[in-house]
C-alpha cells in the first residue's frame, strides 16, 4: 500500500488535488509483482510567477522513484509527473528484475515484460546507455571554488576533483536554477 505525504508551498492542499495524485500515482501499481508497501512524497509549489512545481519521490527497496515538474497547470504537472514516473519504471523494470535474478533473489520487484513493444523497447534502452567515449585525467587538489571556475572555464555542467583539505573526491555541478551544488565523497 502507498502511504502519501503530500505537503503545500504556498498552496493549500484540497481534497481535490489530493484525490487526482492518488488517483494519478496509484496507477503505477500495475507495473509492481505486489503493492509495495512505501511512501510517496509530493511537494507542491507555487512560485512568484504563478507556475506550479510538483516532485514526487517514491523510495523503494531497490529503487527511488523522483520526477519534478514545472506548469501553468498544477494538475497538467501532475499528468506529466506520473507520465514521466511510468517511463522511469518501464525503462528500468528488466535492469532491476535482472540485478535482482543476479544477486539470487527469487523475487522480483516489477512484473515481467510482456508484448512485442517492450522487447522493441527494451532492445532501443540497452543501445542508449552503450558507453560510446572514456577519459581519463588526474585530479587536481583544489578547493570547491577553484572547481566552479574550472567547470564554468570548460563550459561543463559539473567538474570532479579532489579536495585539498579532505583528499577525497567530490564533485561540483550547475543545478537547474542557476546555483551550484557540492557532492562530497567519504
């Protein structure tokens, strides 16, 4: 059973809007071997300009479910939302089906494929992610400023390197909203 937490920024959350996510992610349950007993988070937002943002991360045992969409229309982003939520699992039901086959499990966590379309499918997503060029570079020593320069020199949307005072290596990128963000390594 998908227990829902769904949670307003600047917007209160009606029943309406309640019941059209519910209706809209419980939809997902086909593509699952059994109901996974999870919960679903959304956050709603309505920015300054009146455009609605929805993300809704669903945690699983061997998988995160996340997709984030900005609209004019709230329930238009939540369409997409769920759209784009179906295409995330049927992209990766048989890689997580296989890795758990691989790792002795018994069960899977997605129902099998079924139908030519998948196969065609399916045989189109293994070609998409052939690794078609490697690099290989030493990491410099730097701090993370000296990192958003280098990555904004290359014209990059991220930059990995090593920091100089932790030694471990940590990455730099350029988030959707302009800002940048620090992963760091242990």
């Amino acid at each position: 059973m998908m227990n829902y937490n769904i949670r307003g920024e600047n917007i209160e959350v009606t029943p309406a809007i309640r019941d059209y996510i519910e209706k809209k992610v419980n939809k997902l349950d086909r593509y699952f071997v059994e109901t996974p007993d999870t919960s679903v988070n959304v956050k709603l937002k309505v920015n300054p300009d009146k455009t609605s943002k929805v993300e809704i991360t669903i945690p699983m045992p061997q998988v995160v479910l996340r997709a984030e969409e900005t609209n004019e229309d709230m329930y238009a982003a939540i369409d997409l939302i769920a759209d784009k939520l179906e295409r995330q699992i049927r992209k990766h039901k048989t890689k997580v089906n296989r890795k758990l086959r691989e790792k002795g499990s018994t069960r899977e966590l997605f129902t099998p494929d079924a139908g030519l379309k998948e196969k065609q499918a399916r045989k189109e997503e293994d070609s998409e992610l052939q690794i078609v060029r490697t690099k290989h570079f030493n990491l410099k020593p730097m701090d993370s400023e000296e990192a958003v320069l280098q990555m904004n020199l290359l014209g990059h949307n991220f930059f990995i390197y090593t920091d100089a005072e932790t030694n471990h290596t940590n990455i730099v990128y350029r988030r959707k909203d302009g800002k940048y963000g620090l992963i760091e390594t242990k």
